[in-house]
C-alpha cells in the first residue's frame, strides 16, 4: 500500500466484477480465500482457515461504495456473518486491500483472474 494509489469505485467495479479474487482475509491473515464476484453483485467462494478442517464454503453479496470500498456481506458454511468493507490499492501491477486509506494500516496482496 505504501506508494500505491488508492483506487476510486469506477477502478474498482472495473477490476472487480466477474473476477475471481484470492488473497488473504483482512484482519485474519492466516485465513486464505478465493471468490468469484458476479455481475449481479452475488459472491460465491472459498476459504482455508487454520483453526477449520476442510474447506469452508462461502456465499453473498458484494458492493462498492461511494468512497470506493468493496464491501462484503457473506455466510460462511459454518453459519457465521462476515460484513465488511476494504479500500483498494494498486502499486503497479500489484493490488492490495486495506481497512483504511491510513498508510500505516496493514494491507493485504490481491490476485485476481478472469
């Protein structure tokens, strides 16, 4: 994050519909992800998380905000509500996801495919 540009919402819905995301979970690095963010604002993924055996499934909805945030409203298969909204950062070919714009807050790498 330190010398990206922050991403504004037309950026980020152009990179972020119809791409499968992976990455790990901000906030709970030790947790990895993958997720599929559809045209039609539905999400439907993956994570491997330490502390679960096996696979855990995960489906909602996806947003962006007016300030540019990716925000997430999902259910994991293990019944538990993950609600949160991340601002995006691109450092040349690199993208990373953040709580905040704050420069000290810790970012996580993006990859995405289409």
């Amino acid at each position: 994050k330190q010398g990206g540009a922050k991403l504004g919402k037309a950026d980020v819905l152009n990179k972020f519909t119809g791409a499968t995301v992976r990455g790990q979970q901000v906030g709970r690095p030790s947790t990895t992800f993958q997720a599929t963010l559809k045209s039609d604002g539905s999400v439907d993924g993956s994570a491997i998380s330490p502390n679960v055996v096996g696979v855990i499934s995960v489906t909602g909805k996806w947003t962006v905000n007016d300030a540019g945030q990716l925000c997430s409203d999902l259910t994991n298969s293990m019944g538990a509500k993950i609600q949160e909204c991340s601002f995006l950062f691109r450092r040349g070919e690199q993208f990373y996801s953040a709580r905040s714009d704050d420069s000290t807050e810790p970012a996580y790498e993006r990859f995405f495919s289409k």
